[in-house]
C-alpha cells in the first residue's frame, strides 16, 4: 500500500534527478538504454510507476529508444525506422540525432508549458498522450493536473460529465471545476479514475487512494459515476418510487436527501419530470405528435411536444420559440431573463435612441428604454408619449393566456427577450442535470413509445459522445438529440412483469438494479410479541417456494404499522388481496403461505347447503376471511412461529431417531 505522501514524493525525486537544465544537457544515451536504470525514460517509466503507470504499448512511445539485441530484426510498422542499436518514428528525423534532437525539444517545451500553466499549449505537441502528459504533471505545480494521462479515460469522462471540448487541456479544466470542495485534489483525481478503470475493465490500478480498494465513495461522489438509463425493479412494496426521490436529487444536489419539499421544487423548476406508462400511452404523449384545436369554430392543427422531448430541449438549452414558452420555463426563469434583458437597455430619454424593433404586422420601428421602476418604455418612432409595460404583465401574458394589452409590441418584446437571453439560459441549463423520471417502464408498449429514439438514449448515441447520433422527428422535421446530461430513471414492478418479457432493446439500453423486501429495520418493529420482519420474511419464503421471488411482499406495506389496529388494515386491506391476486382465489395456498391460516376458515360443508343430491356433487370446500381474526396477535405469531409437531417434522434430524 502506497500512501499519496509517498507517490508525491516520487514526483519530488524525479524534479531533483532530472531539472530543466539536465533535460536541456541530456544525450541519448541519458534519454534511452537497455540495462541503465537511471535514464530519462526509466524514471518517467518504471521509478515513478506509483505515480502514474505508463506500463503497455511499445517503446516508440518514447519517440526514441535504445534497442535490445533481440529487437533488431523485428517487423518495423508503418512509420517506423531505425538503425541497429535504435528504433524510432520517421517523423522525427532521418538519423538518430536529427529524431533525438526534435523529440528532446519537445519535452523542454512540454516543461516550459506545465511549470507556467500553459496546459491548452502541450495538446498540440506532437508526442504520445501519455507520455507527454505524465511529464506535464511531473513539472506542473502542485494540484494543477489530474493524475490521469490516457486518452481514452479523458474521452469517458468528458461524455460522463457531458463536456463538449476534446483537447485534454480543457477537459481537464472542467474537471477540476467539479471537484467538491470536500474532497481531496488527489483523492477526486483518484476517483475520476476509478470511475474509467470500473466501467472499462482497466487493470491499472495505480490511481487508487491508499490501499487496493481505491478511494471509498460518499454518498456525494455518486452523481460523477451514476448510470445515464436505469431501472430500479422488484416485487410491490419495495420502495421503488421511494427511492427514485433519494436517486434523483443525488443526481442534481450530490446529497442522497429524502426531502419531498425539494423534490417538489425541482419538478417545478422542470429539472425534474415524472411519467407513468400505461397501455394507452404513445409516441404522440411521449415525442411529438399533431393536436387538434378549435377558435370560433374553425379547427386547425399544431405539432405539440412530447414529455420527453421536452425535457430533452431543456436539458440541451435549445432556443425557445413563443409558442413553447409556457412549456419550456417557469416564471422564476422569465423574470431572470426579463431583468437580464432590461440591464441592458438605455434609460428613457428624448435625445437617445433605444434598442429598435417591429411590429409583426405592418414592420414599423419603435424603440425600448427602461424605466427608474425597471420596467420596459415603448416609444413608437412617431409618437413622444411612451408606454410602460412590466414583467408582471409579459408573466400574464405567457403563463396565464392573458390577452396582449398591446398586441402590437407585447409578443414581438416577449420573443425578442428569449432571442437575446438564450445564450445565459442555455449555459445556466446545459451545466444541470436533468432527470426524467418514469414509473411502470414495463406497463407500456416500448417500441410505440419511443420509436425510433430508443437508439439515442445510448450513452455513447447521446450529443457530445464520439458516435452522437441525430434523427429527424415524423412530423416537425427537426433535427433532434439526446442530450448527455438527461438521466433517464425507469421503475418495474416484477409482479406485472419479468424482466425477461420485457423488450430486448430496451434490456440492452438499462442498467437494472433489484429491489427486494429488507427485514433489517422491520425487525425492529414488535406489536404485542410480534416481529414484523421475522413474520414477513417467513410469508415471503412461502410464496417464493409456491410462486417465485417476483412476487414476494415488499416491506414498505409495514413500514408505518405501529399498533395491532394498523397491522390488522394492512393485512385485511393490501396483503390478503395481493395474495388473492397472486394466486387466483386459490385459498389452500393461501392458507399455507399464512401458515394453515386462522385467518380463513371453511364455509359449510355442502351437506349442510344442500338438504338432498349432494352424492353428484364433487367435493368442494368453500372459505371466508375471518374479519375478527386480524386483531387477535395470536394468529401473526403462528405465521412464523411452528408448532413443536411442525418443528419435529421440519428438522431432518428427527428423522434418524429410532
């Protein structure tokens, strides 16, 4: 186990061994050769491996190295030459020296630029990503650099992080603006990198806190590597929808936080959208589809947006359009943009002009100013007498279908609002995460929902990723995306349906994590001698060897009981009709998974029913749910507690005794 004050002190001894003067009086044989261990490229390699691994790949990597006598007839590769004591890329040069001496130039460059921070310079330095980038971090001032130099990790956190820019430099830097403030430079470092090692199978573990086990994440850490398409699933009860509130604001805050209150907020604000399929539920509700609408008796037609598509332009802060505004932002958001739009304008005055603008119709000029009150002055070009109009009205206006006051100015000003500010919207939404919440994923026709954007949801098909992928929608014609920062959360109740009916394509696109029924804390509920949690766990053992685990009871139906009263209403009211439902009326089942039930008893034989011809009847044996029984304790603890007949039966061992 490596402690990070001792990895930092790798970085420390290889300053001392090789300073910009040595790398500036540095031969080849200094840079590269077979047995030394004290050459350039044995310390950037092997001595500070605790640091940051370079191990893999090929010596070119080097640009130049010393050949070992074995590697003198191997197969050069396209760009590829040498001598017979070095190998080295033809770009550099057509003899050893001339690729020494250019490959040496561009490490004294690489130096300068880490120790005076000009990180955005070394992206274009023509030396390999991992070299260059490892001697970067060796001369850049402390907490400057992540400890990560491959490619391929910056590629994986830059689409996780939804970071548009390729060049490492300012990959790195929007990195580093997410480092929460509780956290570690070296620990945060080491935890971006977990992240890529995990999801890519990475066996360079070298970035790891101090032990094998890597940096322990909080409950914080977990928005930075949360899955973009999930689906929590399980049998009824086991807290599903519950949990998708902790997930959710985890996701936007970094807190796992039960507050319904800011959930709330969040789903007014429109960072967060909660669905339900259903059988019904389609394309039209989902994407886009053509509404039908009647004024003074003429019908048109209009393409309205779908949830989905909604929260999806929200989230990649597309431009918004007059007739989306209502849908697109809530009035906190119009007044910031209102206020925004008002900074900017000049104070009335006769001798000034303002920002110029037309009316729709018949395109003549007028002029806006602001008023002392922040409102906006609107001066047609004839005319010296302005007219106000405040962002309470415009609010009127948009989210009330008020009638425009001044129709002529009132749209034109609203749209021209939108126009101008877009650009601060759009930054102020693509930096959030959006979430889109969607309860019973499995209840609805997948293919009907989501078409033909069933591939984008992909994390490697959403906007920004290397294979970003846009479609054009049936009926507006527009271009459209997924963006990277919209995390889609599904719930499944298994007893609907097994995962394996559920739609391939949609299996493919989700990570599924299981939800089954915890004792742990209903162990700790005792009514009158009753464990709560032994009791369910004991029914749930029962339907799973009858049934199967898809239909077990979910612990949230118990969570609340505090007194026989509330036990007997759960019982009467959720858990014997689910029982119902699960085993279509068959009350023998029942009754064992209640343990031979004192909670149904057998109606009247049909001798007694019946006074004659009952020999052509068949046997039939009729029960009814003793309403009375729910409230006598008695009867819960004979679910889990066996009888000594029952015990000795059940223990194998009985049944060696002579």
């Amino acid at each position: 186990m490596v402690s990070w004050q001792e990895r930092l002190k790798l970085r420390d001894d290889f300053q001392q061994r090789w300073p910009f003067q040595a790398v500036e009086n540095m031969t080849l044989e200094q840079y590269t050769g077979v047995k030394s261990k004290d050459t350039f490229t044995f310390w950037l390699e092997s001595k500070t491996e605790n640091l940051i691994s370079i191990w893999g790949g090929s010596a070119y990597k080097f640009g130049i190295f010393k050949r070992a006598q074995n590697d003198v007839e191997k197969e050069l590769k396209s760009g590829q030459t040498g001598d017979t004591e070095y190998g080295w890329y033809e770009k550099y040069g057509e003899t050893r020296n001339q690729a020494f001496q250019k490959i040496k130039n561009l490490i004294l460059q690489i130096i300068k630029y880490a120790q005076n921070k000009e990180f955005e310079s070394i992206d274009d330095i023509d030396l390999g990503n991992a070299i260059k980038w490892k001697i970067a971090f060796l001369y850049a001032p402390d907490k400057t650099l992540l400890h990560i130099v491959s490619k391929e990790a910056f590629k994986y956190l830059a689409q996780k992080n939804n970071i548009k820019s390729k060049n490492i430099s300012q990959i790195q830097k929007e990195l580093l603006k997410n480092k929460p403030s509780y956290m570690d430079f070296y620990e945060y470092s080491s935890l971006l990198w977990n992240q890529y090692a995990k999801e890519n199978k990475s066996t360079h573990d070298i970035l790891n806190n101090s032990d094998n086990e890597g940096y322990k994440m909080t409950d914080n850490d977990k928005k930075l590597t949360y899955p973009l398409n999930q689906i929590l699933y399980g049998p009824p009860g086991t807290g599903k929808t519950y949990s998708v509130v902790r997930k959710a604001l985890e996701i936007i805050e970094g807190n796992a936080s039960n507050d319904r209150y800011k959930f709330k907020e969040y789903v007014e604000k429109g960072q967060i959208k909660f669905i339900t399929f259903h059988q019904s539920y389609g394309y039209e509700e989902f994407v886009e589809g053509i509404k039908a609408e009647t004024k003074n008796d003429n019908v048109s037609y209009r393409i309205e947006d779908g949830a989905f598509k909604r929260i999806c332009k929200r989230a990649n802060g597309d431009k918004i359009l007059l007739k989306d505004v209502k849908e697109e932002l809530i009035e906190d958001d119009f007044k910031k943009l209102y206020e925004n739009y008002v900074d900017k304008l000049p104070l009335f005055s006769n001798n000034t002009y303002g920002k110029i603008l037309e009316t729709p119709t018949d395109k003549q000029p007028f002029y806006l100013y602001k008023s002392n009150q922040f409102s906006i002055l609107i001066k047609p070009q004839n005319s010296n007498d302005p007219k106000t109009i405040s962002c309470d009205k415009l609010i009127k206006d948009i989210f009330y279908n008020d009638s425009y006051g001044m129709p002529s100015y009132e749209p034109v000003i609203i749209q021209d609002i939108l126009s101008q500010e877009y650009e601060s919207y759009k930054t102020n939404h693509i930096n959030k995460n959006y979430i889109l919440i969607i309860d019973e994923i499995n209840r609805g026709n997948i293919s009907k929902i989501f078409g033909e954007l069933i591939t984008l949801i992909e994390p490697s098909k959403r906007l920004g990723a290397d294979d970003e992928i846009m479609v054009e929608l049936p009926y507006s014609k527009e271009k459209f995306g997924v963006p990277s920062n919209l995390y889609i959360i599904g719930t499944m109740n298994t007893a609907d349906r097994s995962i394996a009916l559920m739609d391939t394509a949609l299996r493919r696109r989700f990570e599924f994590v299981e939800m089954m029924p915890e004792y742990d804390n209903l162990n700790k509920i005792n009514i009158e001698g009753i464990n709560i949690g032994e009791m369910l766990k004991t029914i749930n053992d029962r339907i799973e060897y009858l049934y199967d685990r898809d239909h077990t009871i979910g612990h949230a139906y118990f969570i609340d009981v505090a007194d026989i009263g509330t036990l007997a209403n759960v019982f009467k009211n959720k858990i014997l009709p689910l029982l119902q439902e699960y085993f279509y009326d068959d009350w023998e089942k029942i009754r064992l998974v209640l343990g031979d039930s004192q909670f149904i008893k057998e109606k009247k034989p049909a001798k007694v029913l019946f006074k004659s011809g009952t020999d052509y009847i068949d046997d039939k044996i009729l029960y009814e749910i003793d309403k009375e029984a729910f409230y006598d304790e008695q009867n819960y603890l004979k679910i889990y507690n066996l009888t000594s007949s029952q015990a000795d039966e059940a223990n194998p061992d009985n049944a060696n005794r002579v």
